[in-house]
C-alpha cells in the first residue's frame, strides 16, 4: 500500500529528486514542478512528488511518523 509522505530534497538532477525513504537516498519523479532545490519539501506519492509542502509542517509530520512507528514496533513486542 502507497501513502503519501512528506520528504526532504537531498539533490535535483533533471526531472528526479533525490529524497530521503526509509533511510536510505532515493530517486523520485519532480512531478514537474519547476525551481525545487536541495532543502525543500514535497509529498511523495508512488515514486513522484506531487506539491511542495512548508517545512515545518513536513517535519512535524516526519516527526509524528516517526514516533508513531516506534510506539507500534514498541507494543507488537
């Protein structure tokens, strides 16, 4: 199942963008929006970004993700 996740531009080269997934850098579409660049925020969603998202949002967002994750890998133990 695919979810929409906010994520931080490491690179832009061409039509890709280079963000972080799961840990490790990984290439996704630009959704063809013009004028990204290293530090912005977007959604991905299946491979490709699709909007630009404000960074605070994202990292509250990155962060609640995150916490969440541990507390559901926490209880499943």
């Amino acid at each position: 199942m695919c979810r929409a996740e906010p994520r931080r531009v490491l690179a832009v080269d061409g039509g890709r963008l280079q963000v972080l997934f799961d840990g490790s850098p990984t290439w996704v579409g630009d959704g063809g929006m013009d004028g990204l660049a290293e530090g912005d925020y977007v959604v991905v969603y299946a491979g490709h970004a699709v909007e630009r998202m404000d960074g605070d949002e994202a990292e509250d967002i990155i962060r609640f993700n995150d916490e969440l994750e541990a507390m559901l890998e926490s209880a499943s133990r």
